[in-house]
C-alpha cells in the first residue's frame, strides 16, 4: 500500500477524481472556482506545482497524473440514464393519487337503496312503436332486384391492396343538365370492359334511380370520349372482352347501342333502308382505312429498331436449316441456331453466319404461300458490294454482268411472320433509298417488259 504524506497532492487528487467522474458536471461546477491549496500553510519542502499560482490559472489546479482535454466531456453512463429516468418517472408519479377500494361495513336498508336508484315510470310510453324503416319495408314488400348487384364487387374504393383505375364517366342516358358532369368510377385492374359497364349502370342506379335502364350490359358499350364530354365515334367501341388496364384513357362514354347517341347511319327518309346500309359501309370502310394509314405509319417508324425472327433457310437443293434472322435499319444477320459440325458429308448442310449492309440489299418479297399455313420469301442483295468498297455514287454497268451481280436468299417461316419480315424490310427501304435499289428495280421493270414484249414469229 502506498502513503502519500503530501497534503496538497492529495487534495489535488480528490478534487480532480470528482470532477472528472461526475457525470452530471455538479462537482466541476462547484469546485471548479476554488483553489484549495492556497489555503493551506506550506513549508519549505513542499514543492507541489499551483501553491502560489492564481486562481485564473486553472490549468495548474489540475492533477499531474490525469489529463483531462477541455471540452471534451465522457458519454453518459447507462446507470446514470437509469437513474434519471427513475427520478423523472417518480416526479411524474409524485402527481398520481391512489385510492384504495374498500368494501364499506355498513348495511344499507332497503328504502336507502330505493332512494339510490329510483325506479322509472314508462307507462306512458307507446307500447307499438314502429320505426320509419319498418314503415319503408312494410310500404314496399316486393322491392325489385338490382340487375346489376353483381357488378359492385369490382368497385376500387371497397378494395385493399389491388390496382385499380379511375376513369371519368359521361352518361348519355341522363337529361341534358346531368350528361354534361362526368360520373367518377374506380375498378379493380383485372376486370373485364363488360364489368365495368356494369358497374357503371349499378352506380348510376344508385346515384340516379330515375334513369330508367335496360337489365343487360350488353345493350350498352363504351366509347373514347374528350374532356367535354364530346364522344369521338371515328373509334370503334372497347371490346368487352379485353381487361381495362389495356386502355388508358381518362374520359369515356357509356351510349346505348341503337340510340341516338350511337354512330348514325340513318338517312333522312325513314324508308330508305338500303341507303342506310351503304351509308354505313361507307362510314366502316373510311374508318377502316384511317385506321390502316396509322398503323402503317407506326409500322414505318418502328421499322429501323431491331427484332430476331426465327426461320429456315431454304439453300440450292432446297434443304431446311434453322437460323436467326436479326434485322434492323442498318443490317441485317444471319445466325445458324445450332453449331454445324464441321465432320458433315453434306456440305449444303452447313451454313455460316452471314451480316449484310442495309445498303446492299435491294428487295425483299413473297414468292410462295403453301397450304400449312408457311410462307417462303427472297432476300435479294448485290455481292459486289461485299468484296469491294463501291459507293452509292459508283457508276452503274449496263448489261447481263449488272443483273448476274444479284444474289438472293430464300427464307421460309410462318405466313404472318414472313409478311412481317417483308414489310419491315420494305420499310426500312424505302426510307433509305439507295442507288443498288433503284438500278435493281429499273433492270426488273427492263426485263418484266422484255418478255411482254416478246412473241413468236411466222412458221
């Protein structure tokens, strides 16, 4: 055990053990001002450094044996959070009143506990009180049933945790004041067109029971409509057999079908029935080739992006080899689905994977349709354009030795894929318009009228 028999030392001592192991800093603020050992009489001998320094010298009031950085303060205890939640936890029980329940000797006689609860007097009261719903349901034995109940199960604001889609509803079977107010309606996801017209009319004979419906959704269809409630009939009607998530349309029209709301084709004499049915095919057929120049418009724009088509490869005997036909708007490959084997006897078995120029190809068409429901079509590129550096700008050679420079592939696939080939191609052609092309086509156009021109003479 070691003694220290200086006293200033251990004064120091004690006073920087408080301070640095208080966590809550009272000891540092209490001592932290004070210097003990100025106070204490000294001798000779005693050599401890801060006996003579002032009190605004802090920094030699603190122990030689613990160095403590100012500022820096040791994260609290967790007894010391304890502690404090303790004391706060009593603070606030310190507010609390317990009252202890205790059953109470005294016996109470019969008139007291009358007094207590008293009874009432309900003779008075009607005895054959009937409410206003009895009253309704007594007025109404048979109540009609809703033709469209079973409809309001796809209805989206009574569903949790499933996709639904919202769509802004014009009725037209309302009057006039109320056909201009879209109805909102919310379904679920999955749902069929034919549910949601169903919902539609269940709301409307909620919301509406004055409009009078007919029992079967299926005399009513859906239609585009703008946000003023005009009805654009250049559009067929929804298939209600498709799931709305497939449209995303905000506004629609539900019309009656043969009503006046429905695509007119109805001619101003009510006896002209055979004038009716050819304004009508007009009409169909009008749309149905808006409809076409849009789709080939989309056709055209999508057709530089690229898409793999499996197919066969027809080569001179006429053998079947599978291959990925790659095509995009500046080349087109070729890759054999399966490795060929190199031991192969048959050497027009085996095909090598093949890239062409979108450049060197000229025409792309359909030469036969077969009864399995197969389609065989000809690449035709030029092979010059392979092995040499030739230009769109070259100048063209005149003769058979142009024509023999034209090669071509036979490809057989499925009918509609070959047709989706074909004019994916041809698209892409006729946006780029190269000089091999329009040679090509003047050498056919030369030979297609060579041989019309051609006849026999006199024996």
């Amino acid at each position: 055990m070691a003694l220290y028999d200086s006293k200033h030392w251990l004064l120091s001592h004690i006073r920087n053990s408080f301070i640095s192991s208080d966590d809550t800093g009272i000891s540092e603020v209490v001592m932290g001002g004070e210097n003990v050992l100025q106070t204490i009489s000294t001798s000779k001998y005693d050599t401890y450094p801060g006996i003579e320094d002032n009190e605004e010298e802090e920094e030699l009031a603190e122990s030689l044996d613990i160095h403590t950085e100012f500022g820096v303060r040791r994260q609290r205890s967790h007894t010391a959070v304890q502690l404090e939640r303790l004391q706060r936890n009593m603070m606030k029980s310190a507010n609390v009143r317990h009252v202890k329940w205790e059953i109470t000797p005294v016996s109470l006689t019969d008139e007291e506990k009358a007094e207590l609860f008293p009874k009432k007097d309900i003779s008075h009261q009607k005895k054959n009180y009937v409410s206003e719903l009895s009253k309704l349901l007594k007025a109404c034995p048979y109540l009609p049933i809703n033709p469209f109940r079973e409809y309001s199960k796809y209805d989206g604001n009574a569903q949790l945790g499933e996709a639904t889609r919202k769509y802004s509803m014009f009725i037209t079977m309302l009057n006039l004041e109320r056909r201009n107010y879209p109805m909102q309606v919310s379904i679920i996801a999955t749902a069929k067109v034919h549910d949601l017209i169903g919902l539609v009319c269940w709301k409307c004979t909620i919301e509406y029971p004055d409009c009078t419906l007919k029992d079967s959704v299926d005399c009513y269809a859906l239609y585009i409509a703008e946000d003023d409630g005009e009805i654009d009939f250049d559009f067929p009607c929804l298939d209600s057999r498709e799931t709305v998530a497939k449209f995303g349309f905000g506004f629609l029209a539900i019309v009656e079908r043969d009503s006046k709301f429905a695509p007119s084709t109805s001619n101003h004499s009510p006896t002209s029935q055979e004038g009716n049915s050819v304004l009508s095919e007009n009409v169909n057929t009008k749309a149905q080739q808006q409809l076409e120049g849009e789709l080939n418009k989309l056709l055209a724009i999508e057709a530089p992006l690229y898409q793999l088509y499996h197919v066969n490869i027809l080569n001179k005997v006429r053998a079947k080899i599978e291959i990925h036909l790659g095509i995009s708007g500046q080349k087109i490959e070729l890759d054999p689905v399966v490795k060929q084997r190199s031991s192969s006897t048959f050497p027009w078995t085996k095909q090598k994977p093949a890239t062409y120029d979108m450049d060197c190809v000229v025409a792309c068409d359909l030469t036969e349709t077969k009864s399995n429901n197969r389609a065989v079509l000809r690449l035709v590129y030029d092979s010059t354009a392979l092995s040499s550096s030739i230009g769109d700008s070259a100048p063209s050679q005149q003769g058979t030795a142009v024509w023999s420079n034209f090669k071509h592939h036979d490809f057989e696939a499925e009918q509609k894929v070959a047709e989706d080939i074909v004019q994916k191609i041809n698209n892409i052609l006729e946006l780029r318009c190269s000089v091999r092309r329009q040679e090509y086509i003047s050498l056919r156009e030369r030979k297609s009228h060579r041989r019309r021109s051609f006849h026999l003479g006199p024996r």
